[in-house]
C-alpha cells in the first residue's frame, strides 16, 4: 500500500498520467549468473499487463529508494522493468571496476532474460549517467530484439570527458569516488557530512600529489581513481575495454538522448548523436537548462523517455498518447532545445543551420568585430595559487550551472574583455569555440576560456568554456615561439538580450574542476614542484586571438 501511495504521489509530482490498468508485482534480490560465475542481485518489477514488453536499468547506485521508485513507476505504465546492480556493487559478487565488466555482464543478463517466461523478445533500456555507460556497452550485441535506448547525461565513452581537452577532470573524478564510497555510510551520517559541506573531499581536492588525494577525501586508496591519473594516453589499453564509441553506429534501435547545458558528458554526448547521424539513425535529441544534477532533469526524462518506450515497445502506444507533454505539433521534432532566456525551440538536426559569428579579444580590454591593434595583454599564473573554478559544468548539483563570475574576474589572473551593450537579441545556438594566441612561461601549460553574459547590473553570468592543455608538440608555434591554442568550447544554444554585453575570460586553469597544471611536465599523480610564470594573449592583426560561434536565424 505505501509502494502504491508513494508511486502515486511521485506521478503526481513528475506530471506524469495516471498509470496504465494493472497490477505490478515486485520479485527482488534474484540472482543471475554471469559467465564467470559472479552473481548479479536483480529486482523484476512485473506487470500483468498480457505480452508487456521489458525495460533494462543496470546501475552501481543501489537499488532501493528512487530506483525502486523508478522501477514501480515503470512498471506500472505497462512494461516489465529489471534493476540489476552492477558487478561489485549492492549486493552484486565480484570487484565494480568501472566500464570494464558492462559488455560481459550485460550480454549474460540478456541472455537470462530470454530465459524468462514473461519475456517477449522486445527489450529496451534505461537511465542516466553510469546507467548509460552500460547501455552503450551491450547495445551493439542485442540485435533486433533492442526496440528503443533512452541515455540521459551519459557518454559511450567516458574516456573522453575523464581527460576533457586533455587536461585531468579532477572535480568529477574525486567527487565520484567520495560519492561511491559514501553510499555505504548511514544515512544520518552522510547527511552531516554533506550539511558541513564535505570538507574531507575539498582537502582532497587541493591536495598534491593528486595520488594521495583519495586517501584525503576517502580515507583509502581508489583503485580506480589511481588507474586513472595513470593511464592518462589517449590509446592507452586500459581504455581499449571501458569504452563503447567504435560501435555507437552499429545501434539500429531508435534512441532518445537527454541532457543538459552543463553537464559533465555534453560535449562527449553530442559526439555520439553525430555518429548515430553519420551511420544513418535518426536519435531524438533534447537539450535543457540543467546540469548533471538538476532536479529539474528528473521530471523531464521520467516524461520524455517513458513516452519514448511506450510508443516503441508493445502495450504503450496508449500510454504515450497520455504521457506526451509536448505540443502536438513539436512530437515530429528530432531535436528540442532550451534556449537561455527564450524558452523551448525545435530544430530539424544539431547543429542547427546559423551564420557565423566572430569577436575578436581587444588590448584594451574589449570585443570587436574585427582584431585590434596593441600589445599583448598579460597575467601571472601560479598553481600555488590556481585560478580557481565557478559554476559550469561539475558533477555536483550544488556547485554547477550558470553563477555571477565577479569575483573570478577580479583576479589579476584573468584576463576580461567585454563588448559593448547589444541593442536587439543575440541567439547563439551551436558550436563555440575561441583560438587563442599566446606565449610565456613555462612550456607546459593549460588554456582556459569562458563567455559570460553581463546583464546591466554588472553580474557576469557562464555561459559556456572550455580548456585545453598545451604540451610541447600538440599546438602550432609560430617563428616568435607564439603558440596558436583551438580551445573547443561546450555548445549552447542562449540569448543574450538588449543592453547586455557579451563578455569572455581567458586565464591559465579552472581548479579544481580540471587539475591545475604544475607547469614542470611532470606526471600527473605524482608531481608536486610548481612552477608558474608570466603569459601573454596576443589580439592583433597577425595574431588575432577570437570567440567563434553561431547565431541563429
């Protein structure tokens, strides 16, 4: 009875109809062998609606609280719906070593499904963020039997956003191994810690060498984490069997993605929409005004991706009809966007068709559309002292999205250049990104650059950013030494009104949600010498350092 009253109220509160006629049975903690002989602990919830269809979450959060809430809401729209931990966790045997065992485990579930009476050959899948990886990872080697995929906030390859513009994501990575280890804790206990605002995790964050920082915010040593300052290549083999983006093409099921405009995996997300369009499909893809964590971002993917599976698996085509929230004339849409300040818009494909925008950094501190003339501007950086991160996109809910960037941008070690105000809107929808030239000291390097929308008050609210760093080889230098630096951006798709400006930072890191560089070369986990220097940003004729971008029609 309490199940039933709290789904209720859950529909309730995500604006979700009511549920389908049936009645849901919950089968809990089976175990389903994998081939080594591991057992998987997985939840059935069953519905008696005839020949229903099956939904596949496998998760390393639990499977208790909101997830079994998930699982009852699920059910009850008339399809069957199995939870399973992930190897490792929750019950599960063996080791959780992320990405590794997903291909292995999730073929093995399959199979156990087929073996089911209540199954009936038509299979979809599930979840957000980790849920995705595993998605991804037994996607290409289900076969027709794969009727629909929803992936919220997720990635095929996580590769990519662990090492964003080759720089380590130290925010993301720390916070996720304090965040498994802390699922164990009681409840009471977690919560004093999150209300003292996780000290032992910021003390992990500043701490060097950065292979002692999960001793400091964990209180042991994470395997994971430690593999991961280590294997830092791109073709390292440590990712040869973590990452699913060489068959994102080979998925012919239709799929829905969702997410946000500062999420952690944004950037690596649209990566695998392009190659779903490169191999033929058709993705519906949705961007919002969220980060990884919103609250926000519940209700929207618990009513589009419900309506997504029930229009593709049997027994749902009435429950899409109710589920749909949409106008009626945006249900075509293939890609739904929110764009800042304007509201919802639908396009045919990301990206969207637009002109060309271009704004070039000025020496006096300003924007303009064509370089200007001067000396370089200059600043110091000191990884002592890192320029530190605000807002954007970070793992935790509470620290990310869109934040006043004042008191950032009073350091002497951030460069502002700012254009003056606009006099009609601005829509920007589509890529961004800034070249930017420069020179200094030391050698190794990172680049980092934001724009920020300064609204007539004064506050200078993210927009969008991206770093990258530079090693000796990996950028172009001119006869000068000056190095020429293709800093891609996340995507947006935001207006910026009348009377607002326009307005981008440009400084040598963003601590800690990319690791500071220590400047010396050294490797990542163990270095702990810093060496900072002066550095120049050209913005001239020959050396035009630029934001690129695309207005929308």
């Amino acid at each position: 009875m309490l199940a039933q009253v709290a789904t209720f109220a859950a529909a309730r509160a995500l604006r979700l109809p009511p549920a389908v006629p049936g009645r849901v049975t919950a089968h809990r903690h089976q175990r389903v062998r994998a081939r080594d002989g591991v057992a998987l602990v997985t939840d059935h919830y069953a519905t008696d609606v005839p020949d229903a269809g099956t939904v596949l979450i496998r998760t390393p959060y639990g499977r208790s609280g909101v997830v079994t809430l998930l699982g009852r809401l699920i059910a009850e729209r008339g399809l069957h719906t199995v939870i399973q931990s992930c190897r490792g966790t929750y019950g599960s045997g063996g080791s959780f070593e992320p990405m590794l065992h997903e291909r292995d485990d999730g073929i093995d579930t399959v199979d156990w499904l087929r073996r089911q009476p209540w199954y009936n050959g038509h299979l979809a899948m599930f979840g957000s963020s980790y849920q995705g990886f595993a998605q991804w990872a037994v996607a290409p080697y289900v076969g027709d039997e794969l009727r629909a995929m929803v992936l919220v906030c997720t990635t095929s390859s996580a590769r990519d956003s662990t090492y964003a513009g080759e720089a380590f994501s130290l925010d993301t990575a720390l916070t996720w191994a304090e965040l498994l280890s802390a699922e164990g804790q009681p409840f009471l206990t977690r919560q004093r810690e999150l209300k003292r605002g996780q000290p032992k995790l910021l003390r992990g964050l500043a701490t060097l060498p950065l292979d002692t920082a999960d001793l400091v915010a964990v209180g042991a040593q994470v395997p994971f984490f430690q593999e991961w300052l280590r294997e830092v290549e791109p073709d390292a083999a440590y990712w040869a069997d973590r990452r699913f983006d060489s068959t994102v093409g080979d998925v012919r099921a239709p799929i829905a993605m969702i997410t946000g405009w500062h999420d952690i995996f944004l950037t690596s997300q649209l990566r695998d929409y392009a190659a779903l369009k490169a191999a033929g499909a058709d993705p519906y893809l949705m961007i919002g005004p969220w980060t990884h964590g919103s609250p926000g971002l519940l209700g929207a993917w618990m009513r589009e991706g419900l309506a997504f599976l029930c229009e593709r698996m049997p027994r749902g085509a009435a429950a899409a009809a109710a589920l749909r929230t949409t106008p009626a004339d945006a249900q075509t849409a293939r890609v739904r966007l929110h764009v800042g300040n304007a509201g919802w818009r639908d396009v045919p494909e990301w990206p969207p068709a637009g002109r060309t925008g271009e704004l070039f950094l000025h020496p006096d501190g300003g924007l303009g559309a064509v370089p200007g003339t001067g000396e370089p501007s200059r600043f110091y950086y000191d990884p002592a002292d890192p320029t530190p991160s605000v807002g954007g996109a970070v793992l935790a809910a509470n620290k990310a999205g869109r934040v006043d960037n004042r008191l950032v941008e009073s350091r002497a070690d951030v460069l502002v250049f700012t254009g003056e105000p606009i006099e009609a809107p601005l829509d920007l929808v589509g890529e961004v990104a800034a070249t930017i030239y420069t020179h200094g000291e030391p050698e190794f390097f990172d680049v980092f650059v934001r724009l920020c929308d300064v609204d007539p008050r004064g506050r200078s609210w993210n927009v969008c950013d991206g770093l990258v760093r530079v090693v000796p080889g990996r950028f172009r230098r001119d006869a000068d030494g000056v190095t020429e630096v293709r800093v891609p951006m996340f995507p947006t798709a935001y207006r910026f009104e009348p009377g607002h400006r326009l307005r981008v930072q440009v400084a040598g890191g963003s601590h800690p949600r990319w690791a500071r560089n220590p400047g010396t070369g050294e490797p990542l986990g163990s270095a702990v010498a810093l060496r900072g220097g002066q550095r120049w940003v050209f913005h001239d004729e020959t050396r035009p350092s630029a934001l690129r971008f695309t207005v929308a029609p």
